[in-house]
C-alpha cells in the first residue's frame, strides 16, 4: 500500500520564497499562548 505524503501543518508561498513546516513544536505553541495571555490581560486591565 503506497503512503500518502501527510499535508505541511504551515506552508508559506510568496514569490520565490517557499517555506514549509511539518511539525509544530509543542514548545513554540505553548510561549505562543502565554505571550498572548500576557498580552490580553495587560489590555484587558488597562481599560
């Protein structure tokens, strides 16, 4: 049985600029949504 190539989880085409990402690191998700948190709670407080 042949194996399908699984899908990029990001792909970024622009020009000649072609960028893939195959596996997001859990790390990387993780500081993604503490900095956004942080960031809608400073704004949150600030109004």
């Amino acid at each position: 049985m042949p194996s399908t190539p699984t899908r990029p989880a990001f792909e970024l085409r622009i020009g000649e600029v072609h960028l893939t990402v195959q596996r997001i690191p859990g790390w990387l998700v993780t500081a993604f949504a503490t900095a956004v948190g942080s960031v809608l709670a400073a704004w949150f407080t600030s109004l």
